[in-house]
C-alpha cells in the first residue's frame, strides 16, 4: 500500500507507524512517498502542497497524509492571560467548524487541498473527489503525542498535559535534544509507537484533541485504506 506523505522532516515515519497501528496493518507493507525536496516549514508545506497532490495522485496513491506541527511562538506556560491557544496558531476545535478561520493551520490546509481536488480528475479508477486525504496537525507539536503516548505506558515519564504545555521543551523532554536525528526517530519515537495497544492508541485522543481529529479522520477511511482489513476494529 503506497501513502503519500507530504509533512515536515521525519514525522512520515511517525505518522507511517500510527496509521499502521491505528488500522493494525503491518508497517512493512505500506510504501512511502513524499516531496523530495529541502526545505522546512509552514510556508514550504503550503507552497509544495498541489505538487505533492498531483505527484501522489499520479502514483495512485491509496491515501495521503498532510500535516505540520502547530508550534506558534506563545509558550502557553508562560503566557500570563492563561490562554488557552497561540492567537497567531488557533485551535481548530475552538471555533466554529462552519467557518474557515484564516489564521488555523487544519483550515488553511483544508482549503488548499478542497482546491486541488478537481484538478485531480484524470486517472479513470481513482476521484480526486473520494480520495482520502488525512490531515494531521499535532498541537502544539508530534512530540506532544509523543510525550502522552509515554505517559499512557509508564507513570511518570511523558506528559499527558504535553498539547497544552512549553512547545520548547518538549523535544528535549523526549529526546533529550533540541532537534532529532532520523536516528532518534528510528530508535525512541517508533518504538514507542509499535509498542501500544490500540486502546492505548486511542486513548492519546482522551489528552490531545489534535490526535483525536487526526484518528477519527483514519476511521472514516478505513475501508478506502484497509479492504478487506476494514473489520478490524481500533478497540481490538
């Protein structure tokens, strides 16, 4: 099963291991692809978005996973008014979800990709229409899933309040570094992942309502990327 993946540095490998786990898929089996391309960031994320589109769907791509972190530069901890969002990087499930919110990262990319859909009309047995595309904005950052998918396996490590905490110590907390290497990613963060349950997984969204958009959208395509696995249930 080939996914496009069209996110910032390694968290294709993340978000590769969640989908697998999520659909309870073996990992091994589903190939990947992303915009081979330097660059990081909000803007490169957007701007090489329809590229990324049209370059899966030209592939045949069963699914496409598109996402970036939604670390603003307001430290909620630290933030003396106590709010609960960077006013620059708004929560999605904090305004109405009716209305496209200009500054909103899932809205931004919601719009971009609804955009694209019609152009992607040319390959007889795939609609760009019907397609599944999962958006997946971590918040405040993936390690924040991370840290919680920690706490959920071992009282006292990870944090199940990361969503809602410093975004800047978050990858220290987790990887002991300011910046992970593919190699940090390959040895503490996958691992960690293959290591739950599906309940476990699932229940990341009871503490970061990012990963529950992000899950829920995995379940609404279930069948489109699974087949036949398609009554494998997440509680399993």
């Amino acid at each position: 099963m080939l996914i496009g993946f069209h996110v910032e540095g390694h968290d294709y490998l993340i978000f590769r291991a969640l989908i697998a786990r999520l659909g309870n898929y073996p990992e091994d089996q589903i190939e990947v692809d992303w915009i081979d391309k330097p660059g990081r960031g909000w803007h490169f994320v957007l701007d090489q978005l329809p590229k990324a589109l049209h370059r899966f769907y030209y592939k045949s791509a069963r699914a496409v996973v598109i996402g970036m972190d939604n670390d603003g530069n307001l430290d909620l901890m630290t933030d003396r008014e106590n709010r609960r969002e960077d006013p620059s990087h708004p929560r999605h499930w904090l305004h109405s979800q009716n209305i496209l919110q200009e500054q909103c990262r899932w809205c931004e990319l919601h719009a971009r990709i609804e955009m694209e859909r019609p152009k992607l009309n040319w390959l007889p047995t795939l609609s760009g229409q019907d397609w599944p595309i999962i958006i997946a904005v971590p918040t405040e950052m993936i390690e924040s899933w991370l840290l919680i998918a920690q706490a959920i396996l071992n009282h006292g490590k990870g944090s199940f309040h990361a969503e809602n905490e410093s975004r800047h110590a978050q990858k220290m907390l987790f990887y002991s570094k300011p910046e992970a290497s593919l190699d940090d990613v390959k040895n503490k963060a996958l691992p960690l992942i293959r290591s739950l349950s599906c309940p476990q997984l699932l229940s990341i969204g009871n503490y970061s309502k990012s990963f529950k958009l992000f899950s829920d959208r995995v379940e609404e395509v279930r069948l489109n990327l699974f087949g036949n696995n398609s009554h494998v249930s997440f509680e399993e």
